[in-house]
C-alpha cells in the first residue's frame, strides 16, 4: 500500500494552480520599462515653426486687433497645425510680431501639394490706430482707409507730401533698374517741382567702382537726362535728352515748364 494518500488536500490543490497561472501570466506579459520611456523603435514625431506668407491684414473687431489672412501648405492635416502669433512687440509706433504655423519635420514637400488660407487674429496691448504691422520680420503694413497696405520700402508707410522728397527719388531711381546700393551714387537730380522731375542717371555707375576713396578709371560717365511727369502715385518717365536747354523735351511736352531745363548743359 502506498504510504501517500490517494487525494492531496484541498488548499494544496488551490496552491499548485496559482502557482502554474502565475507562471504564465509572467511569460505572456509584456516587459515592463524600467525607465519610463517608449519601447525601442517607436520614433518621435518631431516638429518644426515656419513663418506663414501674410498676404492681407484687416482691421479686427476690437481697436487693439488686427486680423492676418496667411497662406500655409495643404494636403494632409501635418501640413500646418497650430497657426498662430508669436513674439509680439510694440515700440516706436510700430507693433511686431511673427505669424507662423506648426509642420511635421519628416513630411516631404509633395504631401502638401496645395495652399489654403487661413486667417489668424493679433491683439495688440493697447488700440493700434494709425500704428504700423510689421509681420515676419520686417514685412510692415499700414492703415489705409478702411484696409490695410503694404509700406512702401523707400516711401515707407506714410508717403512724403513733398513729391520732391528724397524718398519719392529714390523710388523713382530704384525703377530705373539701377542697383539698390548705387541709388545715390547713380543719380544727380537736375530740377523738381510738385508736377516735373528731371533727373541725369548713370546706370553703369558699378562698372568702375572707386577704389580707396578714388576712381578705379576714367571717363566712365555715362549719364542719361530722363524726365518725368507727376503719375498720382509716382513718377512716371516721358522723355529724355542728349543735349542741354529744352528743345527735346518741348519736342514732347510743349507744358514743360522751361524754369527746369532752360539752364541745364548737356548730360556728362
């Protein structure tokens, strides 16, 4: 006869299944971090700020407000996420600030085939008024009537009454497709009323640029008489000469007034 009894008791029975569940339980369960951190081979998804294209601002529904129409990439939600203002100053009369947009660092440019347009409030502390909009580093906009424009990059945001002023020559020489840094340089201004500007320009000013203070070379003057009549918003070209005194512009403008061309020696 066998010295172990033919049925174990009770509570070893319960044991001995716990232990076998335990067991299990313990080999299908997944491993635990001990860090805290995401399993191995999950990536991050990272992102990244872009300055938006503001192609319009408009008063806001409050004096301290303005409203921002953007252009941002579209084709799937990662394109832009989050638009919105950022960094915003105020100081001599001028409020900056930054509209940007959130987008997936890893999205290839072609998932985001079109454009769409969004348009995101600024609040200012205090009413804006007459100040400028400079958005996105350096991009200013001004009150005008009951929208907002662009500033002008010569004539800046409030355009000098004086159509004489040296903003509204530099503008006019910038047109002439004389480079920026040669505006001065380029031009000698010959006479200017409210109505009639006449200006000696020298396009091929960077040809021979001085070197230490003194001509590189001589006899590279090249200077062309142009004059122009007051156009509304500019100076607009209609003539120009070879010769000193009036006879070529009368030739097309009989109005000109002779007080600003009589004197004037040929062009040199």
């Amino acid at each position: 006869m066998s010295k172990w009894p033919r049925f174990a008791p009770p509570m070893l029975v319960v044991l001995g299944v716990l232990l076998v569940g335990g067991i299990v339980f313990a080999a299908t369960r997944a491993p635990a971090s001990d860090t805290g951190e995401a399993p191995a081979g999950a990536a991050e998804t990272v992102w990244r700020d872009l300055q938006a294209e503001v192609t319009a601002v408009r008063p806001g529904p409050e004096p301290n407000v303005v409203v921002a129409r953007a252009t941002v990439p579209a084709g799937e939600p990662d394109c832009a996420r989050s638009p919105h203002v950022d960094k915003v100053t105020e100081e001599n009369d001028t409020v900056y600030a930054n509209i940007v947009y959130s987008t997936r660092a890893t999205l290839a440019r072609e998932a985001c085939p079109r454009k769409e347009q969004i348009d995101v409030p600024l609040t200012a502390r205090s009413p804006i008024g007459d100040r400028a909009i400079s958005l996105n580093s350096g991009q200013a906009w001004h009150r005008k009537g009951a929208e907002y424009g662009h500033c002008d990059e010569y004539l800046g945001c409030v355009p000098p009454a004086d159509h004489c002023a040296e903003p509204w020559i530099n503008q006019t020489v910038f047109s002439a497709d004389v480079p920026v840094n040669r505006l001065h340089g380029a031009r000698d201004l010959r006479g200017c009323d409210q109505n009639w500007l006449v200006l000696d320009l020298d396009r091929h000013v960077g040809d021979c640029p001085p070197a230490e203070g003194a001509p590189a070379c001589q006899n590279t003057r090249r200077a062309n008489r142009v004059f122009y009549h007051w156009a509304g918003n500019g100076w607009k070209s209609f003539a120009g000469a070879k010769d000193g005194g009036c006879a070529e512009v009368k030739a097309v403008e009989p109005e000109f007034p002779p007080a600003l061309c009589e004197k004037l020696a040929a062009p040199n």
